[in-house]
C-alpha cells in the first residue's frame, strides 16, 4: 500500500515506513519531528522543473507531464521505493507542499500503481 502525506502532518504508526520525496528539505522542520525513514531527494523533480512549477495549481497539467517524463530516467528510484513497500507493507511519501492534490508524491504513487 502506497499512501501520501505532508510531512508536516503527524506521523503515525500506520505510515509504515515514511520517505521524503522532495529535493528540498521543508522549512522550518526538524529531522526529529519528521521521523522520516529516508530522504530519497533523487525521485524529486528536476530543479528546473520544481522551479516552473511553483505550486501553481494552474501548472499542473504541464508539470504533470514533464515529471511523468522526469520519471522514465528514474526507474532505478522507484523500483527501489517497490521494494520498500513489500518490505514494509506501507510505503508513505511524503511532501511539503501545501497542496495534497497537486505535488509529486501524487505522481510518484501513481508511477508506482503502473509499474
């Protein structure tokens, strides 16, 4: 199971195990608080393309696009992040963005669905 989760929310038993898929780490936020697991920074967006973005929920649709494209160069990322999930039971991605519809971890558990 692949879920989502701003790395701001509270962490939970059942996030199973929790990593950072943001090439930046979140302002303003402490490694302890996080309990993140591991902070795989390499599945993000290029910066270019994180940059473009902006979090413009307007973007979304052209980010939507090159990053599904981005992603092709990173299958070795989220083969990994399979394995964790059977590993683990729970993979949680987490992200900084405000928006929990319009991030790449959306993207992410979406490549992850397909593969």
């Amino acid at each position: 199971m692949v879920r989502i989760k701003r790395v701001y929310d509270e962490p939970k038993k059942d996030d199973g195990f929790r990593v950072l898929v943001d090439r930046l780490w979140p302002r303003g936020m402490k490694k302890e608080a996080a309990k993140i697991d591991l902070w795989m920074k390499d599945v993000a967006p290029s910066d270019a393309l994180r940059k473009s973005f902006h979090h413009d929920a307007m973007k979304w649709p052209t980010f939507e696009k090159k990053y599904q494209a981005e992603l092709k160069d990173k299958k070795q990322h989220l083969t990994e992040l399979k394995k964790l999930e059977k590993e683990h039971g729970t993979l949680t991605l987490l992200f900084g963005a405000r928006d929990p519809e319009h991030n790449q971890a959306v993207i992410i558990a979406q490549a992850l669905k397909k593969d």
